[in-house]
C-alpha cells in the first residue's frame, strides 16, 4: 500500500489527483510529481533539479569522502535502532541521489523517498516508493510515519528560519505520536543552535544530540581541496583509517570537534 498522499489535503490521491480537493499533479517518467506550481516554477527548485538533470552520478562529491561514507553508516545504525520493527513506515526526506535511501529498505519494508527534484528520486525509482515533494508540504497522511530523516538538511536547503520551523511542523504533523525525525546537518559549530532551535520551533521534543567528530576531517580536507581529483588526494580522502584517526582527536574537542550533528526530535 502507497505511503503517499496530497500534498495539498493530506488525502488519498487517485490517478494522482487529491481525492479531497481536486488538486491534480503531474508525473515525470512515471514518478509523480507532488509539487505545487509555485514550487516547481521557485528558483530553489532549479537549481537542485539541474544537479541531477545530467548524469553526474555523484553531484555532490559523496562518494570520496570516508567522512560522508561514515555518515551515512551512523544514520543507517541509527534508523534501525529507532524503527520497531520491519513494517514501521520510514521516509527519506531531500534524497538526492538516495545514497541513504537505497539502503532503507533493508530496514523497513515500508520505505519511501522524496527530494525537490524529479531527476534526483528518479535514480531511485523501483528500489522503494519515490516522488518529488517538498518538506515544507510533505505527501505523507497524519501521524501516519514512524522515522523521518532530513539530512544536509533543514539549514543547508537555504530556507529561512520561518521555512526551517514550517518543516519541522511537518515532519511533527506526519509522525506517530512517539515517532522520531532524525535531522543531520553540516554546520559550523557556532551555528549548531540553528538546527536545535528549529527542531523545538517546530514542536519536536528533542531527544538527543550526537556529534559526528569530523571538524579535523574537514578542515584537512579543505586544505589540500586543490589536489582534488588527484590519486594521493583521493587515497587519503577515501581511506576510513585516516578517517578514524582524525574522529579520536576530533572527539577530544567534544561538540566543537564537529561539523556535522546528528539530532533526534520525539513526536509527542
Ligand atoms: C546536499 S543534498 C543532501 C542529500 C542527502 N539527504 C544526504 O544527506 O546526503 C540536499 C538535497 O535536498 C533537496 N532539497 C532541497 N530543498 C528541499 C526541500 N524543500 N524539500 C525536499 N528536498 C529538498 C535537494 O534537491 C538535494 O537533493
Ligand atoms: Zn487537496
């Protein structure tokens, strides 16, 4: 059974029309399209849609950095930790190419992912549910998830304070009561309250915090950006063990040590 409802009434859609309303919503290459036309005409839309609309398969230099590798092996643990079970409905929320998402499945068989971008969900097409949707109008029923996961993320996606607190409201409204939104987000530690403060603006109860030790990580990483692309930088980049050494001297600066965080919002 779809996960998927109106963005609009929150209701059943058939033939991709909202049962309720009327509102109907285009497809792309058979995966529906629940935006609203303002959203699909934003400027924020285009310039995430054109990252995938080519067929770079790593838009976002994911896939040589053992930092994000490492991240995305937390949120997996992390998920899985949270689901209670193999049918607790999950979604993905700003997929992108669905490095996280494509593997959700292995925990929940009722996982769906949606991003901005049609060109984005598409690479994931038939390995879960997709469509493109907006975390500011989430096509998911009332209380109806168990586990949201919104990474680089509510602050990164360039809303402002107002948007960050309307999407925490949706993610709150589309959860279970005790149902957890995972919220991971790329900051500079001073900025770390950005997320915290949108996460209780938005009426989550936040029910912990972790901290992904990978400043130093980042900051080399940054120092030698010039080589990139180059064998030495892309031994070093890639190898986990540096990875690890850097995350045991990062940890000693406790949440300073930090770039990325990890925090967990309750449903009540
Ligand atoms: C930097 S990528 C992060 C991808 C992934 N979540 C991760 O942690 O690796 C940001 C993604 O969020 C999507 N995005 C931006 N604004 C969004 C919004 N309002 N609703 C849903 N997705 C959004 C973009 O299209 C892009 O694919
Ligand atoms: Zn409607």
């Amino acid at each position: 059974m779809t996960l998927l409802a109106s963005p609009c009434c929150k209701a059943d859609l058939a033939a991709l029309a909202c049962t309720r309303c009327g509102q109907t919503y285009p497809s792309h290459g058979g995966v529906p399209v629940l935006l609203d036309e303002a959203t699909r005409a934003s400027a924020a839309h285009e310039r995430f849609d054109a990252k995938y609309r080519g067929d770079d398969p790593d838009p976002w230099g994911y896939l040589d950095s053992a930092a994000e590798a490492m991240k995305y092996e937390f949120m997996v643990e992390t998920i899985s930790q949270l689901l209670p079970g193999r049918d607790a409905p999950v979604a993905d929320i700003g997929c992108a190419q669905g490095l996280l998402a494509a593997r959700l499945p292995e925990l929940s068989t009722r996982a769906v992912a949606i991003d901005l971008s049609v060109h984005a969900v598409a690479r994931l097409k038939g390995r879960l549910e997709v469509a493109a949707a907006s975390a500011l109008a989430l096509p998911f029923y009332e209380r109806s998830m168990q586990v949201l996961v919104l990474s680089d993320g509510l602050v990164s996606w360039g809303l402002d304070p107002q948007q960050r607190v309307a999407a925490v409201r949706e993610a709150a409204r589309a959860l279970a009561p005790g149902g957890r939104a995972v919220f991971v987000e790329y900051l500079n530690p001073k900025r770390h309250h950005e997320l915290t403060d949108a996460v209780r603006g938005g009426g989550l109860e936040i029910d912990r915090v972790h901290y992904l030790d990978d400043r130093l990580w980042y900051v080399t990483e940054s120092m030698f950006r010039s080589l990139s692309g180059t064998r030495p930088y892309l031994a070093v980049a890639r190898s986990r063990g540096w990875a690890r050494a850097l995350k045991g001297v990062s940890k000693l600066l406790g949440p300073k040590g930090s770039k990325h965080l990890c925090v967990v919002g309750r449903a009540g």
